[in-house]
C-alpha cells in the first residue's frame, strides 16, 4: 500500500522560510512524479510544483521565484522562501506513477494527508 507522510508544516512569519518534506512507501518504482498541491481554505486544490522522474522541474509562476523542489526517489521537499500570507494553505504532497507529466490533481492516484502552512504576523 502507497503512503505519503508531510512534514515540515507550521505558522511563519511574511518573508520566514519552510521546508517541507514527504516521504512515501509501498512501491519501488523510480520512474513516479511526485509533486505538491496546496488548498486554502474555501478554494480549489492547486498544483505548486511538480518533480518528474527525468528530472524535470515544474513549478507555479506565482511561486517560481521563492519555492523550490527537490526530490531523491522516496522522499520530495518544498523548499519556500519570502513566505506571503497568500502562501497560507494545507499543502499536500502526491505522487503518479509513470505517464505523461501532469500538474491536474485528478491525475495523481497517490496523497498524503498534507500539513497546514499559516503565513501571518
């Protein structure tokens, strides 16, 4: 069975850094996506970044300049940087196993049950 556990969570300050991690079991398979989602409150789930198993980098326009990720083949991280409070949600880190890369939440088979992010004063 597929598990992917999120740390790394927390309240920050505008401007603070996180970092956030997910680590999954259950399959070997080094030819997965993994990526992060986040879903504030009263909004749709949205991509953030996605890390392809060639090594290719996704990443959100509004982000790109203060997140980063990173990933070996059990374990992704969300390195945020310049946190705004518009950052604030419950991210969630997912993961599809080889296909055509995807930033649509419906194509990832695979979550954690994410870890909530507060950006504020």
């Amino acid at each position: 069975q597929v598990q992917l556990v999120e740390s790394g969570g927390g309240l920050v300050e505008p401007g603070g850094s996180l970092r956030l991690s997910c680590t999954t079991s259950g399959h070997s398979s080094t030819l997965k996506s993994m990526a992060w989602f986040r879903q504030a409150s009263g909004k749709e789930r949205e991509y953030v970044s996605v890390a392809t198993p060639g090594g290719g980098r996704i990443i959100k326009l509004a982000v790109k300049d203060r997140f980063t990720i990173s990933r070996d083949n059990n374990t992704v991280w969300l390195q945020m940087n310049s946190l705004e409070p518009e950052d604030s949600a419950r991210y969630f880190c997912a993961e599809r196993l080889a296909g055509t890369t995807t930033t649509n939440p419906d194509d990832y088979p695979f979550w954690g049950r994410g870890t909530q992010v507060t950006v504020s004063a």
